[in-house]
C-alpha cells in the first residue's frame, strides 16, 4: 500500500520514474541549449563572437542549461504555482555545466523571491539550486539581495514593462565588495531581473557578476 502511495512519479508527465526525476521519454524531450554568444553567454540559433544582448547587460556572462520548454517548463510552473513539490529537491540533479565553470566565485546567491510568494510555493526554485552550485564548488551560498517591494509576475510583462516592474525592487543584504558573485535563477526570459541583481551587486563593488539559469525562454 505504502509503495504505490509514495513510489516514484515522473515530474514532467505523473508516470512511474524510478530512475530519477524525469521519465526515459521526459528525460528525453529536455531541450538542450547548444550554441551561446561567445561574448556574454546568451543561448543563439548560431555560433557568434558578439550579440545584441552584449550591450545592454549588467552582468558579465551568462550559463544556460535548457530551453524553457516541456516537460522541465511543465514540472517548474508546478513548483511555483501550484504548491508542487515532486522535483524540487533533485533540480541541481539537472545542471550541466562542468564542475570547474563555478569553481570561480566566491559566494553563490539565488535571485530573492518576495515573502508573500512563500503562501503559493513551499520552496523557491532558485534556493534550490544555489544551495546545489555551493556544495559542487565548496563555495557559500549566501542571500545578497533581498526583495524589497512586491512586484508583478514577470511572464504576465512585455519587455519595457519587465524593467520598470524591478527598477528599484532589490536591495544589498551583505557583502559583495570586491567579490566574484554567481547569480542564480530557474528561469531566465528578457534578463531583466538578473540585470537589476546585478546593478544592485555592481555599484556595491562586486568585481565579477555571472548568472546561471537552468532554463532560458528562447532565442534572441
């Protein structure tokens, strides 16, 4: 009885996946992310030196895993959502980027969710895997920024909105002077919410800003 209550379900489809998170054929339908600007790290359809999100970053590079897409789009909107947890606790199970790309940093922050978004989802995505990137690098994981207004979700935005819905939402909460910083986050679209981390971290004194995200919405 025990064993079909709590035997191991898929989180992208809800079947039977007792080898891991995702089922053969979910595992399967990740899309992988293969070509980047070599520049800043934005994912591309092609191979380039430069690309139009070179100027406008606040941050230095960007790592990105995956394509925002089913089933990995599915299980995340679960999570934040919907009170999901089925997942949650392997996410850092999913980051493929070598071992040394983080070894850099000297403290690993997750992107801050604002306290009332704690009564829709039990655990943020971000913390996750920040707490994950640390215990791979044997660096901190440290909350840097804190959230400090209440903000519109981001997908419901166009791109002009997304910046003005976060000009002014963080705050330091540490310190970042003269530190080599990775940002981390679930899901990365137009960018404009690591930009705002990473002014925040940069005119505090940060000498580097990196962002990781396990997926990206697109191409750009």
């Amino acid at each position: 009885m025990f064993s079909e209550i709590f035997r191991p379900v898929c989180a992208g489809c809800g079947e039977d996946s007792p080898d891991g998170i995702f089922c053969a054929d979910c595992r399967d339908s990740l899309r992988h992310l293969k070509m980047f600007c070599r520049t800043c790290g934005h994912p591309l359809n092609v191979d380039a030196l430069t690309c139009g999100f070179c100027p406008s970053r606040r941050y230095d590079r960007l790592f990105t895993d995956y394509l925002y897409s089913s089933p990995l789009k599915e299980m995340l909107k679960k999570i934040k959502f919907a009170y999901g947890v089925r997942g949650i606790f392997h996410l850092g199970e999913l980051i493929k980027q070598p071992g040394d790309v983080f070894s850099v940093y000297d403290i690993v922050t997750p992107v801050p969710s604002h306290f009332t978004r704690k009564f829709r989802r039990i655990i943020h995505p971000a913390d996750v895997l920040a707490e994950h990137i640390a215990s791979l690098s044997g660096k901190r994981a440290e909350r840097l920024i804190i959230r400090r207004k209440k903000t519109g979700y981001q997908w419901k935005l166009k791109k002009k909105q997304r910046i003005r819905n976060v000009s002014g939402a963080f705050a330091l909460s540490g310190e970042c002077s003269g530190k080599k910083i990775l940002i981390v986050d679930d899901i990365y679209t137009t960018g404009s919410t690591v930009n705002e981390c990473a002014r925040v971290l940069k005119i505090n004194g940060a000498e580097l800003v990196d962002v990781y995200a396990l997926s990206c919405s697109g191409y750009y």
